[in-house]
C-alpha cells in the first residue's frame, strides 16, 4: 500500500505565499490606479465643459434660454419647443 507524501488541499509552501502576496498587491495597485485615474479623467472633462460653457450661461438670461419662443432670426432660442 503506498501512501502519499503530499496532502491534497494543503496551502503552498511560504515562498510561493509571498510570490501570490506580491502578485496580489501588484493587480490591486493596478486596478486602484485605473480606477482613480478614470476618476480623475472624468472631473476633468466636467471642469472643461463647465469652464468652456460657463459664458454662455452667464450671457443668456435663463428666462431667455429655457423660454417657449424659438426665433432663430431675432436670436431668440428657447429650449421649450425642442422639448
């Protein structure tokens, strides 16, 4: 009868633990970093916009912007009718 010499299911030996330890920090440093990163991606595309479109909210009266009247002639464009 032969016996094993290994167990089935026993954790790997510790130089193979702080291997996996290591390769774990590695793919959660990246993941983070990609995540913090499209965070920071994205707050900078909401300050541009906001930046780029704040004069034309400060030129146009919002009465004006968000009235019934659309007179592209006269430059009277209220976002109503489109709705």
């Amino acid at each position: 009868m032969a016996v094993a010499k290994e167990r089935v299911g026993a954790s790997p030996p510790p130089e193979q633990q702080s291997q996996v330890k290591w390769g774990e920090r590695i793919i959660e440093t990246v993941i983070k970093m990609g995540g913090i990163s499209s965070i920071v991606i994205i707050a900078l595309i909401f300050l541009f916009l906001l930046r780029e479109g704040l004069p034309a909210f400060l030129d146009i009266p919002l009465r004006q912007l968000f009235g019934p009247t659309w007179y592209p002639i006269e430059e009277m464009f209220g976002m109503l009718p489109l709705l």
